[in-house]
C-alpha cells in the first residue's frame, strides 16, 4: 500500500532522566498490573544504580538525529517527533503537538524489532489510546512494519559481533540474548521464530560459528517464561569448561537499562565470579544504516520501493491481522525498555 505522510514518529518505551522521575515512571508502567510495591523499588534500585537516568532517551536521541540527517541528504522533507509509552515525551504530547503544527498523518517507527503484544499490538493500543485523549484533530498515525530480519538491522548488529570476537581467543563461545516473554506471549505470536532468524541471519554474516540463543530479565517463573536464563547459560559454561564467552543482545536494538544492568552489572558480575572471560557485543544504536533502515521504511509506504528482507521468511506486514500478537489475560510483568 502507498500512503503520503506528513511527519516520521518515534515510538518508544521511555524512561526517567533523574532519580526523582523513578518511581513515578515505574508507576506509570505499572498502573493497573497487580504487581507488588517491594518488586517495584526492586527494579528501581537499578535504575539508581545508574543515578536515576535510564539511558534510553539519549540513544533515542541519537538516532532521531542520524535519521534527520538521512532525511536532510536524501529527502523526503518530513519532520521527525518522538513519544513514549511511560514517560515524557508521552505520546499523547507529541501528538498534540503534531496536530498543533498541522500534522495529519505521520509514520511510526517503533524501537522494537520483533513481534509479540508488548513490542508490537501494545504500541497500537498505545497510539489508539493517545488519538483517543487528543480527539477528533489527531493525526493518523501508520505503524512501520518490523524489521528484525531487515539489512540495515542484521549488519550492523553483525559488525558488533564481529568486533567483540576480536576482543577474545579463537573459539570464543557465541551466545546471544534477548528479553524472556511470558510463555502464552510467544506462543500467540512469531517472537522467538524472528529472533532465531536474526540469530541466525548475524551468524552467516560472520562466518557461521555455533552459538546459542537465551533470555534475560525474566520476571515470573522458569516454568512460566522463556528460558534458559543467560546467567544459568553462564554457569552451564563455567561447568563445563569455557573460558571465553560473547555475549550479544540481539533481542535489543540500544544499550539501554536492561542491556547495561542485566548484561553489563548483573551478568558481568557472575563472569567475573565464574572465572570468565566476558565481552558484550554492543547494540545498533544509532548506527548511520540503521538510520537509513527507517529511511527506507518510511519509503516502502510512500514510494514503490523493494521491501529490503534477508533470508527466507520475507519481509514483515504492515497492517496487523485482527488475531496478531493478541493481547494477555493481565499477570504482573517487570518493566521493560523494548
């Protein structure tokens, strides 16, 4: 489908700047989740371990300056906002603005490579929330489709694979990470088939070693989230003899707070524990094809342009079926930087 658009809208999970906004922000992603106070400042130690700011606004930052500069060299002339699903800028904000500077229809991008409801049908609900608190002069706002298996995605994440294999002795195990889901989240969706894709599809890139897929941040039970847990895989290692281990959060496209607590202090910590040599691949990030990645999404919905897709399960859709990625029966689930 063609459709013109007035603007490119970043679409992402928010997080607080200083360590007064902490709690509030965890209030806010967790309103109306029976999920108890003590767990909440529990997650909110980790964030004052960082002083109170989630990294995740500034990278935001970054890359919504990379892709203004593809805009500016390339075209088209579109303006790029940001929102956040918890905290400022919130998306009803921005779309009050956007209707404010005469914005009718804009394209969203949201920082989330993979389907599954809290990364893909929750930022719908998100956007059909927000539309809703600005009325009837609310721009219509298009979901850009994923992009986990997307070359602008799967190089640079190969490139900072490759580069961390640099760091450690042939034979460096390879094991990549991404955030564990309640069970009933992937079967009801295609989130752990795309991660193993882009698992995968990184791989090929750099040679084909063997590596391994596991989770991080799981909050509920083993038997009830995917698993195995990436310190069990450190401990695994550890038994059976490794000494050289990457690890590479495939299952995130920035270093943000769940990157640099659970990889980079939690699991560092154990490494170090273990005996083990441990390198993290970095994220994206703001990598320039990265930028231009979004670029070419946006040009996918306005010009005739090839869908851009490695591997063979092609590229994603950009409208949702009705049944995709359905909503949950509500259970308590730890907060979350897609």
């Amino acid at each position: 489908m063609t459709n013109s658009g007035d603007a490119i809208l970043l679409l992402s999970f928010g997080g607080p700047d200083r360590a007064e906004e902490v709690v509030p922000f965890l209030e806010n992603v967790l309103r109306g989740r029976p999920v108890p106070r003590e767990r909440m400042l529990e997650v909110a130690e980790h964030y004052y371990h960082f002083g109170g700011r989630s990294p995740i606004n500034d990278q935001n930052r970054a890359l919504i300056l990379a892709l203004r500069e593809v805009l500016a060299a390339e075209g088209p002339d579109l303006p790029v906002y940001w929102g956040n699903r918890n905290w400022a800028p919130l998306l009803a904000d921005t779309l009050r603005r956007m209707a404010a500077d005469g914005v009718r229809r804009a394209f969203a991008f949201v920082t989330s490579a993979y389907s599954s409801y809290s990364g893909c049908r929750q930022y719908l609900e998100d956007i059909a929330r927000a539309r809703a608190a600005v009325g009837p002069g609310a721009p219509e706002v298009l979901k850009l489709r994923a992009f986990y298996n997307h070359p602008g995605f799967i190089e640079p994440m190969a490139d900072r694979v490759r580069a961390a294999r640099a760091e450690l002795p042939d034979g460096a195990r390879l094991i990549f990470t991404a955030h564990s889901v309640p069970v009933w989240m992937a079967e009801t969706s295609r989130y752990v088939q795309q991660i193993q894709e882009a698992c995968r599809l990184v791989a090929e890139l750099i040679g084909n070693p063997p590596f391994r897929l596991v989770y991080q941040s799981r909050s509920g039970s083993p038997q009830s989230w995917l698993g195995p847990d990436v310190l069990d895989c450190l401990r695994e290692a550890a038994d059976a003899g490794t000494q050289d281990l990457i690890l590479a959060p495939i299952g995130f496209i920035s270093d943000h707070m769940e990157v640099v607590y659970d990889l980079d202090t939690e699991a560092r910590r154990l490494a170090d524990e273990l005996g083990l040599r441990l390198v993290r691949a970095k994220t994206v990030g703001a990598d320039p094809r990265f930028a231009a990645m979004i670029h070419e999404l946006v040009l996918e919905r306005i010009q005739d342009v090839p869908r851009r897709a490695l591997g063979s399960l092609g590229a994603s859709h950009d409208l949702c079926p009705a049944d995709c990625c359905p909503p949950p029966p509500r259970a308590a689930v730890r907060p979350r930087e897609p």
